[in-house]
C-alpha cells in the first residue's frame, strides 16, 4: 500500500494472553499493523495462531491485556462499554464464518437490526436494509428466515448485515469458510464489488489462497506476531 | 426502548426449536396468575367476613357502653343520660341493669344454666341497639299475653316476661309460656341460721332473640329494667348505660367525651366508656392478623412464581448466548441487552398479574352468588368462548408452534376442574368452621380496589425483581466467548 494512503487503524504493541486457571496462554505478543484507508487487507496464518483474536481486538470484541488500537489517533479502548458499543454499531461491521444471524428474525428484520438499536425511523432503515439485499441479490428472500436460506444466502444477508450503517471498516472472519466454491466465489464477488465502490476498509481472515491472490496486502501471523507485511 | 421491545416480543413469542421455554413462559404466567387470583379472592372474602360481622354486630351492639370501673350501681342515671344525651354525636341512650344468674326450668329440678341477664326499658333499648327487629315473640315485658295466662293459672309469683337468647332457649328446651326460675340471691334460714336458701324470681318466656350474634344467642335474657331493679332490690339504679352515636366509626372521641360529661364523685367509683371496638378488639385484631397472614403467604407464592420467571430467563439467556455476542457485535450496548431480558420476563409478570387480577375477580364474581350456585352448565357457557377466545388468540399468535398445545390442555384442565368445583362444592362458612362462631351462611364477598390495586403493583414488582439477575447475566456475557458457544 502506498504510504500516502491515510491510516485507519494502527495497533499498537498489541498483547493478548488467555488465561487458564493459573497457566498464561500468550495469543498475541506485540502485534504492531497499520490499516489504511479503502484498503482490502488479509490476515493469513496457521489455525490457532491469533488470527480470530487479533480481529476480534480491532473489532472491540474483545479487550487487549496490553497494547492499544487507535482509530483517528484515537485509543479506542478507554471508552466506556456504551460508546464502544456505539463506536462499533456506526463504524465497524462483521462477516463471520459462520453467518451468525438471528434465527427468530427475517432476512429483512436482520439487516436492519444493527441501524434499529439507534434508530427511530424504521421506515427508512427497512428501505435500507431492502436495498441492500436487493444488492446482494436476495429481493426476493426478504421476509425469509435464516432457516429457510442456503448457506450462501445466509453469508451474503450476513454482509448486508455488516454493511446497514455504512461502516469504514468490514472485519471479515473466514467469510467463505464454510461455503461450497460456487457460493463462495459468489460471496468474494460481493466484496470486491463492495470495495471498489464504496470505499470500504476490509479486513479479511482467511485460509483461502484464491482470496490472498486479490488483496491488497496480507500480512502473515506467526507465533503471535507479524511475519510480513 | 423500541429496539429492545422489538427483540423481546419476538423472543417472547419465538416460534423456532425453543417450545420448551415458550411452555415454561406458559406455566410462569400460570404461575403469577394463580397467586394474584387466590390473593384477590382471599382478601375479598376475608374483607366481606369482616364487613359482614361488623354489620351485624353495629345492627344489635350499642356503640359505646358506659359504666363504673367496677360495674357498681349507680343512682340519678336520669342526670347523668341527660350529660351524655347533651353531646352532639349521640342519639340515644338506653339504661340498663347488667348481671349474671343462675337459672332452672320448671320441669327441672337442677340448675341448668348460668346467663346474662339484661335488665332493659325496650322503648330506649330498641333506639340504641334495635331490639325488637330480632325478637320472635312479644317484646312487652310487662304486660304480655303469656304473663296474664301464667298469672292466672299458676299460684307462684311471676315477676315479670323474658325474652331468651333462641339458642340458649333451644338449650334449656324452653317454649313461650314456660316459666323460668332464677335464682337472685341465698338467704339465711331465719330458724337454722347455718342454712342458706335460695331466694328465686319466676319469669315468663314470652319471646326468643335471634340476632345471629351467637354472644347474645347463647347467652343472653332481656328483663324488664323495673324487674330487674326489684330483683336485686335497687331501686331507680342502673349499673350501665348503653349508647348509639350518629357514626360508629366516631366511638373512640365520644368515649373519651362522655367520660368527661358524667360527673361522679370519687366514693362512687371511676366512669369507664368502652367503644364497641374495644369490646370486639380480639375478634377484629384476629381477622387482622389473617388478612395479612393470607397476604404474606401469597406474596411467597408469588415469589415462587418469580423464581419459575428467573429461571425461565436464565435458560433463555443460556439459549440464546450466541445470538446475544451476534447482538454486541451489531453494536448493541450491555444496557440494551439487560433491557432485552428484563422486559421478557416483566411481560410474563405482567401478563400473569393481568389474568390473575381477571381471574380473581371472575371467581369473587362467581362467589358472589350468595347461596344461589351458578349450574354446571352456566359456569361452562361462562367459561368456554372465553377459552376459546384464548386459544385463537394464542393460534393467531404462535403459528407453526407445537408444544403450546400440551400447555394449552393442561392450563384447560386446569380451569374446568376449578370450575366444576366452585359450580359443585358451595363454599359456605361451614367449610371453613366459622359459622358456628359468626353464624353466617353465605360467603360474603367485598373487594377492596385500593388492595387490587396495591396487590397488582406488589406481584409487578417481584417479578421485574426477578428479572435483574438473568438480565445481568446476559449483559455480562463477553461478546468473544458468546459467539462461539455452541
């Protein structure tokens, strides 16, 4: 990426260490990445070496033992639990690898969920959510419910989820871990589309060696710490 | 608060694997609903009890009696009715002669009984406790027809007429026209002064006292006021004076007044006016203490009930941890998510408290009908289209759901059993064993809407109570560990 690009995120000497009864698990240890601007990044590395952890850290999921993650210049973990809430209901958006959406709600009732916890005006948030699965190309799955989706569909309303309001940053976790080629390609598609116009910061843990050749950057975790980047 | 209502309601009307929960949630209103209704009906009954004894003890009790420390005789009672008929809040006075005697039948050789006997003028006594409503039979005491009879037929002395306490008649196997003997007082054997005899009175039954009160039934004869005098040979002299004020509820101030009205000189002895409160505090303190017993109690089945709504949540939290790490990555606060939780279960108290207060005062409704039971086949015609309002209301709002349909018939069970009991078994003061003491038949019923009211706020309140800790638990679960429970 080129240094002029502006910096989004920067993590900072980043620790993170599990605890099991006494035994200290160190994950991360001191992890040092800047992300920049509109840039598609992929985290790669072996299973069990942090990579879940690390993006559950940028994504405020989750509190570092040391080290901290500023947004702007800005530590994102002094702010209150509220805020960080908010702070990640406005900024940050997920795909995990597993679609995570809420059984008792409609394709339609689950994009819109994240813009109704501060919204008033449904009406519009339910235009929104409608647009965006009509975009991912479920307008005709909108008052499904999960259960009645393929597992590609389920992934790509997970998207339109993560993108109702409008997030800089996307954290994907193994967003085609767990779909057949042809839904996964179909999901890959959605992102790089989604990328080019829009501008969004993507984040992408993966193990998909077909997804690293079409980043922009992927850096590699080993040992709890960057490889290369 | 939207979001949080959007969440709740359709986790609280979930349609998916969780039919184990939704019947929990079923049973946990059921369980709220049984405790608020059996405190409704309770307190009205015990309400009614109460009101109805009152009733009828104000309809045959004096208000305030008034007497000397000592219960000693008194003379000039004239003046003294006059002091206390000057207060405003009275409105008549009735002089009487209180005591104690023994008394036998003619056709017994033995004592039989030992009575109270009233010694009363019935024109005044009738202005303050209504005494001929409750006489079956003459109520003159002088000059009836059943004195002139035993008059002339008998050779004995007749003082006077009697009217008895009807069970205590029924007891001593008295009729109109019996004469009784009491025995006044012993006198010494003018030869063998180591001898004493019994100096006795004849008296005419000419009536019986109903009142229901079972104290005066029991136990009590009115005399004539004169008769009574001549029989303990005090003349013009009354030992208490019996008083109706304009409000009973006013007793306390104008017992407190009359004592300051009635002048007595200090050989006389110390004037003591006691409200009918005072004379019925045992009995009134009694039903008190029930009334608060019975709350007490159902405040605990209440709270079991709570425990069934905290523990309905607590599966539901445990249900749907990984739904609530989906949540927090969305951006919801750890405030959003108690709230999520904490109105599930306040909507099960609510509901509960709602059907509860309905049934109750459905059951009070029905109880309501005196001695007049409402048939099998009125109570069903009452009871199923509102069933089956219910259950279309509950098909329209659980589609697709299986289990509620096993909940369903056992809250249906339920309902009918009680039913056909309440229709069946007329719950009557004999059940309960009171009506020996109060002599009541019917159930009275009388609810008190402030206790509705404070009953509804009180089972509210223990079931968003209930609701803190699963609620906490659910917005302290970490985000991370939530998601990738399974």
């Amino acid at each position: 990426m080129p240094n002029s690009a502006e910096t989004i995120i920067r993590v900072v000497d980043l620790h993170k260490s599990y605890y099991d009864g006494e035994a200290e698990l160190p994950v991360l240890q001191g992890i040092n990445l800047e992300i920049y601007m509109s840039e598609l990044l992929a985290i790669v590395g072996a299973s069990g070496v942090g990579k879940s952890t690390l993006l559950h850290l940028i994504g405020t999921l989750d509190r570092p033992t040391t080290g901290s993650v500023l947004y702007d210049e800005h530590d994102i973990f002094t702010l209150p639990d509220t805020e960080l809430a908010r702070f990640r209901n406005k900024e940050i958006g997920f795909v995990f690898q597993f679609h995570h959406l809420l059984p008792e709600f409609t394709a339609l009732e689950n994009v819109a969920m994240g813009a109704l916890i501060t919204t008033s005006n449904d009406k519009t948030v339910y235009k929104e959510a409608e647009a965006l699965l009509d975009y991912v190309g479920l307008s005709e799955r909108l008052s499904h419910f999960p259960s009645q989706l393929s597992g590609g569909e389920r992934q790509r309303v997970a998207i339109a989820r993560s993108l109702i309001n409008k997030p800089k940053i996307v954290l994907a976790d193994e967003p085609t871990g767990n779909l057949d080629r042809r839904s996964s390609e179909a999901v890959l598609e959605l992102l790089w589309d989604l990328n080019s116009k829009s501008g969004q910061t993507f984040v992408i843990v993966t193990h998909n060696q077909e997804l690293t050749q079409q980043v922009d950057r992927v850096v590699q975790l080993v040992d709890g710490n960057i490889s290369s980047g | 608060m939207r979001f949080e209502w959007f969440v709740a309601s359709r986790y609280l009307r979930s349609r998916r694997k969780q039919s184990f929960i939704s019947i929990i949630s079923i049973i946990s209103i059921g369980g709220v609903a049984l405790g608020v209704a059996t405190v409704i009906l309770a307190i009205a009954v015990l309400n009614g009890v109460e009101h109805g004894l009152k009733d009828r003890f104000l309809a045959n009790e004096a208000h305030v009696v008034f007497r000397l420390h000592g219960h000693s005789f008194f003379s000039d009672y004239q003046k003294r009715i006059e002091q206390i008929e000057a207060i405003d809040e009275v409105i008549a006075t009735s002089p009487v002669v209180l005591s104690q005697t023994a008394v036998f039948p003619e056709h017994s050789d033995a004592i039989q009984d030992v009575i109270y006997i009233k010694g009363i003028d019935p024109v005044q006594e009738n202005k303050v406790t209504g005494f001929s409503e409750f006489v079956d039979g003459s109520t003159d005491l002088l000059n009836s027809t059943f004195l002139e009879d035993a008059r002339l037929i008998r050779d004995e002395t007749i003082t006077g007429g009697i009217v008895l306490g009807a069970r205590l008649a029924a007891r001593l196997g008295v009729i109109k026209g019996d004469v009784l003997r009491f025995i006044v007082k012993l006198a010494r054997h003018p030869v063998n002064e180591s001898m004493l005899l019994p100096d006795l009175a004849n008296f005419v039954v000419i009536g019986f006292y109903e009142s229901e009160m079972a104290v005066y039934d029991n136990n009590f004869g009115f005399i004539h006021i004169d008769a009574a005098q001549k029989l303990y040979n005090k003349p013009n002299r009354v030992n208490a004076i019996f008083v109706r004020l304009i409000d009973a509820e006013l007793a306390p101030q104008v017992a407190r007044k009359i004592e300051d009205a009635v002048q007595f000189s200090v050989l006389e002895g110390m004037p003591d006016a006691r409200t009918w409160m005072e004379m019925q505090a045992p009995l009134f303190s009694a039903l008190r203490m029930e009334k608060i017993l019975t709350v007490v109690i159902e405040a605990l089945i209440i709270l079991v009930a709570a425990f069934n709504i905290a523990s309905t949540l607590i599966m539901t939290v445990m249900e749907k941890t990984k739904a609530i790490g989906t949540l927090r990555t969305l951006g919801t606060s750890r405030g959003n998510i108690m709230k999520i939780f904490m109105i599930q279960g306040s909507v099960i108290g609510l509901l509960g408290t709602m059907l509860g207060t309905a049934l109750g005062l459905a059951l009070c409704w029905l109880l309501s009908f005196n001695n007049v039971r409402p048939s099998y086949w009125f109570t069903l015609a009452l009871i199923v289209p509102v069933f089956l309002q219910v259950l279309i209301a509950l098909r329209r709002a659980l589609p697709r759901h299986g289990g509620w349909k096993f909940g369903l018939g056992v809250l249906w069970l339920i309902v009918i059993g009680f039913a056909l009991y309440c229709a069946v078994r007329p719950i009557s003061l004999a059940d309960l064993g009171l009506s020996q003491v109060y002599q009541m038949n019917q159930l009275p019923i009388q609810i008190n809407w402030f206790f509705v009211i404070f009953i509804n706020a009180l089972s509210f309140l223990i079931c968003w109570l209930a609701t803190l800790y699963p609620a906490w638990q659910a917005a302290n679960l970490k985000p991370v560990e939530a998601l990738q429970h399974e």
